[in-house]
C-alpha cells in the first residue's frame, strides 16, 4: 500500500511534534514529505534527520545557511521563506497538508494546498476565523477534505460521522473555563504570564494558552465551527466543562446528542485527521470512568470573559470584522507576553479595535491582507500609548 | 412517498404506546399496518379505533370475541392467538415489525418475522438472550436489518454509524443502578414490590423495571450486545451512571469515546428505530446541561447485584444457559410481583437452577422450547418448597 504524504506546516510546534509522534507509531502507512518551521531551526534539523522528508522549508530566511549546511549530508531539500512554503504544499506526491503554524500565517499556504487538492488538516483555526467564507468556498470547488483538528471541531466532525443527511440543531462546543475560570474580575486584572501560560487539563502552545485563558480561544472556535458545519452562531452553545473529557456534542433534531471523549491529549485528534476514516491503534491512554467520575458542566461567564461576546459579535457582523478581531488579538497576545499589558487590557483594546476598524462586507483575498496589516498598525499604536 | 408500515407486537405496552405516539406525531410517513396485545383488549380497541390497522391480534384467545364485536362497524381483521401473531408479520406489506412483548413469547414472531426479510425494531431483548447465535445467524441469512430500541443499544448503534470499519475496541454500557443503588445487603433483604416498581429515571413496564432493579436487566444488555454488536463479554464494561443522560458510549481502539446522550425519554430511541437512518423532529424535550450539570459514574456492586455475575456466567458458557437464565428470571420476578419471595431471594433461586440445568451446547429452536419449558417448571417447584 501507498504509504499517505503529509506536509507538516509548523512540525516544531505544539501540534507539529505531537503529529510527528503519531507518524512514528505508524511509519508502515504515514510518511512526512515536506516539514515547515517559523524558526526553531535547530528542531527542525532534528526532526528532518529523523524522519528524511523529500523537502524542509524555514520560514526565517536569516535560518536558511544554517539548516542548509546541517542537512548537507542528506538528500532532503532545503527552503526558506514564507513564498517558499505556500509553494511546497503543491508538491504533486503531497496527500494532505496538516497546517499547524501560528496565527495568520497559516492563510495563504491553506489556500495554496486547497487549491492544489490536497486534504487538509486543519490545526490553524485562525485560518477559518479571518477568512472561513473564502476557505469553504475554496473547498468546495476544489472538492477539498478539510479534516478539523482541534480537539472540539475533530469532536463534531467524530459525531457527525454517518449523519451528514441529518441536520444538526445544536452544537455544544465545550470549554474547559481555562485556568481563571473560578477568578473575580479584580482577581483577572492581576494574573501573570505564568499564571495565564499553566493551562489546567491541555499542554498547548504559548498563543493558544493564553486565548484558552481568556476565552478568545473558544470565540474562535464558535466562527471556525459556524464554516466548518455550516451552523448558524445562534445554533452554537458554549459549555464549561472543566474536565475536558467531552470533546463536544452535536444535538440532532430528535434531540439525540452525540458526543466524542477522550484523554485530552491533541494526539486523538491529529490522528484521526491524518489516518482517516480508519481509526489506528496506538499508545494512548484510555479514559478511566472509575477516576474521571464526574463530569460537570456551566454556562460561561461573558460579563468576566468578553472575548466569547466580541466573538460572537463578529460572526454576526461577518466580512473582514472576523479577521479584525483576529489581527488585534495576535497583538495584544503578543504584548500580554512580554508583560507590556495586562490581562484584562486584552479584551479593552480589541473592543476600541472593533469599533473603530474599516468595515468591509464582501472581503476577497487582498482585503484580508489590507485589514490584517492596517489592524496589526493600529492596534501596535495604541499599545505604544499605554 | 409510501408510508413505512409497521406491526407493533405488544401495542399496549409501554413501548408499544409510546410507538403509537411516534407514529401520531409522524402519520405523514409512518403508518401501522397490524397491533397485537396479549391481554389488554380495552385498550387495544381504542388504539385500533385511532390507528386503523390492517390486522389487530389478542393472544389471549378468550378475549377474541369481544375484540371482533367491538371493532365490526370498521374494517379491520380481528385474529386471536400467540400462532396468529407469528403468522401477521408475515404479512407482505409489512416494512417493519417492532417487538415490544414481553419475555420469552417474543422469540417465534421475531424469528417469523427475521424469515419474511421484514427490519426488525428489537424492544424484546429477552429474544437476544435467549437465542442470541440463532437470531443472528437468521438475520445474517436474510440480510435482515435488526434495530436495536433499548436506549443502551440504540446509543451504541448511533455511535456506531459511520463507524462500521472501525474495530469496538470496548462497550461501556451505562445503567442507571435502578432504585437500590445505595442500599444494603440486609435493606435489600426487606424491600418491597412498590419500592422495586419505582425507577428512578425510566418509566417503564412492571417485568422490565423490576429486572432494573435487580440489575438482571443490565446482565441482559450484556447478552444482548454481544450478539447485536459481535463483541466478547471481556469487551463490555458496566458502568453505573445514575443520572441516565449517557445512554451509553462505544471506545475505538484508537482511545477516542463516542456517546448518545438524551433524556431519559424511551420515544428518542422507539423513533430512531422507526425512522431510521432518518432524524425526525418531534415534540422531545432537549438535555438542559445546566440543569443535568453533573454527570457520574461509578462501578457496578456485583457483591450486591449478583444477576450480573450470572448473566457473565452465562455468556461465557453460552448453549442455552441464558436461555435457563431468561426462564428462571421470568418466574422469580412473577414471584416477587405476587409477594411470593423476597428481593434476595430472586437471585439465590436463579443461582441453583443455573447449577442444576440441562446444558446444551448447540441447541436449535425446539431446544430453545423445551429448555424454556423445563426451567420454568423446575423454578416453580423450588417456589412451591418455599
């Protein structure tokens, strides 16, 4: 049998290496083809030497002699650049492309990929969150899988399998509540860093941590949900499950609900991405109901956590106000870590950001790029006014 | 679009009334085409009078009389008898027949109707117990399609959908631990028949509801899902889960969990049955999560609950031990129902026929018969010493 060949686009990253841990378990059926990193050059030396794709890509070009003289030995080629990777992922023998970078970057190689007819495995939900309209379009005329790999949309996508004929009434997207769920406001305006960085139940990357701290995350994961199934906002309802063990659940018409669980442990669903539809075995844990024996659930708090409510504002508006809100959250993000503002600040600036950005209602590709950049530029000079 | 026509065996039940209410609220496209009962004849007339149906049958051959006079001014077929019932579903308009008698009497019509090629709506899990392999085997034969309406079975069906080329890797069927629960050993001993009728989640028949209690219904449901689901008894976990809204999930051996979750609500799984592969939307109430916002799980007390350990000792011998299993159960509960023995008492009597039983390892239909006939004759004689 054909071994299926995966870019991995980010394979330093969170999600990259736990992708890379999957591949190894089942070396008999999945092969990497082309590897990608932002920067860590170093790993991504490591990782190529491991696993020998056909290609690796750095997207920081000043990397380039140095991974280029590391693999010297080796017949594995060597780019650089961010061009670059939009440009792999159309390699002829490339199955499925699992885009695991950070943030708006993953944008214009997820379009490059659908467009080439690769399979997708989405694992860069800022993708469908700036440009979810154009994505499903894209999709459907290139006749493109997008297999979700989040652990909650690979829930809905679990449990709508064998239903597609069966419209969905309700999604519960699931919400572990993140770290400062029990917190007062006054208690939120002080967290740390550190404090935001210690996710209770999911060992993530830096950015995603602090958006499951403050919620953002779960914003986000409303839009990418309303592209991925096609559900209207309202149809959507946020859960806190504190556990993490009920990935999510889809309510059908007869008000029968299917839910997926697991360990939460990104492995699950990154394989059920990159093997599907089969299912493998491999070394995961299962849960144990005799320890997970309580499973509890509450409404989320919009009053502390108003980035769920900013979120669902902007699905509502639609256009480019989606991609507002994601560019103004990457930076804010980004300040928060290096302690330039504080936790609550975050969702202050989006807000002006918001009400303040250049709406546009029927954005194509150039408008997302415009928006983003504008919104990165504004957003940068009010934090420098702090 | 023709109407799907449906025999209901057993109409006057509780799952043939809640039947007739999924079909009320559907006349568009389901219709009954026959209903039997085995006594309630009042009720039967007035069901029929609403329904219409081609045929309607009373086991009960002395009540034929008074059913045929009641229902002259309309045209519907009035036969009497448990052979009548066997023949009607026969009958070739028929698309489906649900089975929703109670014990052993299911067993002729359902294989009957397996025989006619008709789907079968299986609410008469006692015929899975008893001749798991045969029915089986038929349906297999026929190319029959065997729809589980137990709401544990029908959770790991939907589970299941789109599942069918992923290997079980384990069962976890839930049980609500019936009213006893916490009760112990020496309250066991004193409880009464009103206590035992009285479930706390599920409304449903006398005979079903008392084996809830014992717990001989959930060693049931291990039979029964080792034949609809080709699993080994090893592969099945009881898990006790009081609040019944998981109605059971199904582990894939790649660790990820799928579940149905519902109200305890016996309509959501008597309608997916009927309507199925559809989603009908009807008047069921939803999962409210911030009502139900507790779910637990805990594990079984075979120490108390001894029928469990009996029903795993009967599938591990298989041959007709559940059969022996099935019929002594059958006279213990009428027992207990007439103050006859006590609550203990059930399983201690179950215990020595099993011991004492003729096994056979391969048995056939007319073994079947003459096993039902032998260990109800025995389990009274042992009552009578009592």
């Amino acid at each position: 049998m054909k071994k299926r060949q995966i870019a991995i686009l980010g394979s330093t990253g969170s999600i990259g290496t736990q992708a890379l841990d999957v591949i190894r378990q089942h070396s008999d059926t999945l092969e990497v083809y082309a590897m990608t990193a932002h920067n860590q050059v170093e790993l991504l030396i490591q990782q190529a030497r491991e696993f020998m794709p056909d290609t690796v890509v750095i997207a920081n070009e000043s990397k380039y002699e140095l991974l280029k003289e590391a693999l010297s030995d080796l017949p594995i080629k060597v780019w650089a650049g961010s061009d670059a990777i939009a440009q792999i992922v159309e390699a002829e023998p490339i199955d499925m492309v699992l885009t695991a970078m950070v943030g708006y970057s993953g944008l214009q190689p997820t379009i490059h990929a659908i467009q080439a007819g690769k399979a997708i495995a989405l694992a860069n939900k800022e993708t469908l969150v700036i440009a979810g309209e154009l994505i499903t379009r894209l999709a459907k005329e290139h006749k493109t899988l997008v297999l979700p790999v989040d652990s909650e949309h690979s829930a809905i996508f679990q449990c709508l399998a064998g239903e597609w004929e069966n419209p969905i009434d309700k999604i519960l997207l699931t919400a572990s509540g993140g770290p400062f769920r029990n917190f007062s406001w006054e208690q939120l305006k002080h967290v740390t860093k550190n404090e935001a960085l210690k996710h209770p139940n999911w060992n993530m990357g830096a950015k995603v941590t602090i958006d499951s701290a403050s919620l953002m995350n779960k914003g986000f994961e409303m839009i990418e949900a309303k592209w991925l199934f096609g559900v209207q906002p309202e149809q959507i309802q946020v859960l806190v499950h504190p556990q993490s063990i009920i990935h999510s659940m889809v309510q059908f018409r007869d008000m029968s609900i299917k839910a997926q669980l697991g360990m939460p442990d990104m492995r699950i669903p990154i394989q059920y991405a990159l093997t599907y539809p089969s299912r493998f075995k491999s070394n995961f844990e299962p849960v144990d109901f005799t320890q997970f024996n309580q499973l509890t659930f509450e409404e989320p708090d919009t009053n502390r956590f108003r980035n769920l409510t900013f979120a669902f504002e902007a699905i509502r508006q639609g256009g480019n106000m989606p991609c507002i809100l994601n560019a103004a959250n990457e930076i804010v993000v980004e300040a928060f870590l290096k302690d330039q503002i504080g936790f609550l600040e975050m969702s202050e600036i989006i807000e002006k950001i918001m009400q303040s950005g250049t709406f546009v209602a029927s954005p194509a590709y150039e408008d997302f790029v415009e928006t983003d950049k504008e919104t990165r530029n504004k957003t940068t000079v009010i934090l420098k006014t702090k």
